[in-house]
C-alpha cells in the first residue's frame, strides 16, 4: 500500500501491514490510487473481407483503433455483439448485407474467377453427366 507520513508528507510504498500499523498509530495516512486511467473512445472499422484460405467463407472484421481490439465473424447476425471500449456494438446493417451478398457468392463459387478452361470445363460437365446417367441406369 502507499502511505503518506503525516509529519514530513512523503508518501511510500510498503507492506500494509506497516502501512496500516502507522496509518492505526496516526502516524500516516492511506494513498488510494486514483483510477485515472482514460475512458478509449470507441473507433471502429467494420470491413465483409473474403475467406483467407480456399474453402473459407467470407468474414466480417472489425476494427477499433481507440482500444486494438478486433471482432471477426464468419456468420454475423442481429445479435453479434463487438465488445469494447466499455460498449457493445452491433454489426451495421450495410455491412451485415455486403456480408450477405459475398456468402452467397461465395456458395455460388462466382466470388473467385475460374482457373479452367471453358474447353477443360465442357470436357469435364460431359464426363459428369456420363457418371450421373450411369448411376441413374
Ligand atoms: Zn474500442
């Protein structure tokens, strides 16, 4: 604990069982530390980012630069919460409907330009089909 000598004013920091015993002798008062420590003020980046890998589903990110936290969601709803800087934010409508619109290309498989051929492409819908009407036989 911190201690101020009530004779000289010097405030120390020591054991409170000392500390107490001057503060009980009335030798001393207690220093409480004040909380002083600045309220962050919310700054917040929301971004829809595609998946990083192959495979992965686009994501919502947030960002605030008032605190470093961050928030990523692969599947952002109405009651998704950003905790931070003392407050709860929910994801912005624009931003929960850009999400929506790259998911659902995303399972379109149109979010990615195709690295096939249209050629390779009719080889292998032929090759399909002839597999599917083969099973069906
Ligand atoms: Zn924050």
């Amino acid at each position: 604990m911190q201690i101020r000598y009530k004779n000289n004013g010097a405030v120390k920091h020591v054991a409170n069982e000392v500390g107490q015993g001057f503060i009980d002798a009335g030798l001393a008062d207690e220093v409480r530390p004040c909380i002083t420590a600045p309220i962050p003020t919310p700054k917040t980046t929301w971004e829809v980012l595609p998946g990083e890998r192959e495979g992965q589903s686009p994501f919502v990110h947030a960002f605030c630069s008032g605190c470093s936290h961050h928030l990523i969601s692969p599947s952002p709803s109405p009651t998704t919460r950003f905790q931070h800087c003392r407050t709860l934010e929910t994801v912005p409508a624009e931003i929960g409907k850009k999400h929506a619109g790259m998911l659902a290309d995303f399972r379109q498989g149109t979010d990615r330009p195709s690295s096939v051929s249209p050629a390779q492409s009719a080889i292998e819908r032929k090759r399909f089909e002839r597999l599917t009407s083969a099973r069906k036989a």
